[in-house]
C-alpha cells in the first residue's frame, strides 16, 4: 500500500516521503480500514515537527490520527456484520507508528465508529479530533442554559464546533476571532457576540458584553497566549476549559482569579478516560444522525502533496485540510 511516512522529526518538505509498505492484516479485536480520507490537525504537523518531543519513538512513522473509509477486513473475535461498514477513526497515530496517511490501516474495532450513510467521508475525517474535542469541552462547562460562554478560536476546527454545540445547549456565546471572515464563520455556528482580538481588548468587551458581570465559562484553545485575559473577563465562579496551548509553560493572573474563585480544567482529547469517551462517541453519533451541524470548510491535497498539506496547517488553515486517498 502507498503510504507517508517519516522517518526523522523536521519539516515537513524534507522528512515526509511515499513510500509502498506491506498492508497489514488485522490482529485480535482489530479491523482494518480502506481509507478515503486522512485528517490533518495541529497535533499532527507538531508531532512530525518535533515540537513536543524532537525524538523518534519508532523507526518511521505514518502520520494523522482521524480518517475515513469502509472496514475491509476483520480480525478474530470482530462481529461479521462490521464488514463493508463506513467508519470514522479517531486515535489512530496515538502511542502507535501507524496513522492514517495511508490506503490501509488496522486498529481496535472501538476506533473504528460507524458512519451515517448520509454524512460524507470528507466530514468523516474532519470530525475526530475537533468534534471530540468540542464535545467535551462544553460538556466539561456543565449547564449552559443562560450562561455567557466565551470560545477562543471560535472560526477553527474545534471552536466551531464548539460554537455551535454551546449554543444548542442555551448559552450565549461569545467568539473570540482573529478578522472579520472569521467572525462572519462565528456567527453563521450560533455565536452571538464577535470579538476580534487584533483590533480590540477581550477583557474589556467581555466585561461590557456582560454587563459587567464577566463571563461563566471560557473554551480555550491557545492557554499561553490567552491567560492574561482571563482574570479581568470572567466572572465570580467561572470555569476555563483548555484543550490547547502554543507554549508549554503559561503565566495565570493568580490574583483576581483566586479572588474570584476560578477553576482551571485541562484536558487532552487522546486521552479521555472511558466512560467520558463512550458517553463522547455516542453523543457525535447523534448529533450526525440528526445532521444538526456545520463543518467546516475543507481544503483537500493528494497524497503525493502530503507536506504541502503540513505547511497549510502550519500556516493557520482557515479550513479543514484533508487528504484524499
């Protein structure tokens, strides 16, 4: 099978090649997956960068961690009626060399999560990490009904997402952009109020678009850029949710956020402890039954342009950038 495969950590145009490697078949409780589609998200092109661990924890390894396609093959103990079944993956490259930039990949049959025969391949590989993510993120919030909930990136792939899934759960939301195309995006996903942080101070309009009050909760993608604003921009018991950071190390202003009894939760979306995951998977299944979302736009290379595709990333997609197997 063709595959992209690294075999040293830097960037994208000198260590990501296509190389053909044996298919391999699938093992104990494992199905093995026909792609269409493979996603490319941040954690992607910073663990091929190195930007996290500059190490090689394996010989070479096969990129991405969401995708799409139609299980093809099933190893013992699978259920025969999983054949020919449409899925999307998530986890794939977590803690293994094998991702999903390839035409083949096998993984844990609990990977693999079926498809709605009406969502397309192309949002079956969008949706891993940015809706599992979103997910959890306002589930962690807690009620929302009435609340003032600040989203950081609100035009990115998990921040619409999560737009949206705030406001379907009665919050006002309040997005955090970077122009003002982003802010149209926002509000299309539900957001109520626009902040663009290039021209504006966040702290400020959050507190007047709370009537000085501040905000209950924030959803924040960026923790090491976007501290500083919280502890003018919440309120009196808020909550932040953090799923990201550009910078290991962040700086929280201590004092008006313990004057203001704030809690700080972090999470990793790789990671989610098993009941939260189920109770994850079931609730995305729903939501694309029901087809009550908007994803995002989509920017789609072959293969072959596989670290054009890392360099688009990189750059701050404002898409979801695909590869089409």
């Amino acid at each position: 099978m063709r595959a992209a495969i690294y075999r040293a950590k830097g960037q994208a145009s000198d260590v990501l090649k296509i190389e053909t490697l044996v298919r391999a078949e699938p093992e104990l409780g494992e199905v093995r997956i026909k792609l269409e589609y493979s996603g490319v998200n941040p954690s992607d092109v910073k663990s091929r960068a190195g930007t996290t661990n500059p190490l090689m924890d394996y010989p070479f390894v096969v990129p991405h961690s969401d995708g799409s396609g139609t299980i093809d093959a099933l190893g013992p103990l699978v259920i025969s009626r999983r054949i020919g079944q449409r899925v999307w993956l998530y986890n794939a490259q977590w803690g293994r060399a094998m991702g999903t930039a390839a035409e083949f990949v096998t993984l844990p049959v609990q990977q693999a999560v079926a498809l709605p025969d009406h969502v397309p391949f192309e949002v079956g590989a969008s949706i891993g990490i940015p809706l599992m993510t979103a997910y959890h993120a306002v589930q962690a919030c807690g009620p929302l009904l009435g609340r003032n909930v600040v989203v950081f990136g609100a035009a990115g792939s998990v921040g619409l997402y999560a737009t949206q899934l705030a406001n379907l759960s009665g919050a006002r939301v309040i997005a955090v952009v970077s122009s003002d195309a982003k802010g149209q995006d926002a509000r299309a996903a539900g957001a109520e109020e626009v902040i663009d942080y290039r021209r504006e101070d966040v702290a400020a309009r959050v507190r007047l678009l709370t009537g000085g009050n501040g905000a209950d909760f924030a959803i924040e993608v960026d923790a090491a850029a976007n501290a500083r604003h919280w502890g003018e921009m919440l309120g009196f018991g808020a909550k932040v949710v953090v799923y990201g950071s550009g910078q290991a190390q962040i700086a929280v202003p201590f004092r008006p956020m313990i004057l203001g009894f704030a809690t700080l939760y972090f999470f990793i979306v790789y990671k989610l402890p098993p009941e939260i995951l189920r109770q994850t998977l079931d609730a995305i299944t729903s939501l694309l039954e029901r087809d009550v979302l908007r994803h995002p736009r989509l920017d789609v290379y072959e293969l072959d342009q596989i670290a054009k595709a890392h360099r688009r990333v990189e750059q701050g997609a404002d898409a979801k950038v695909l590869i089409k197997l």
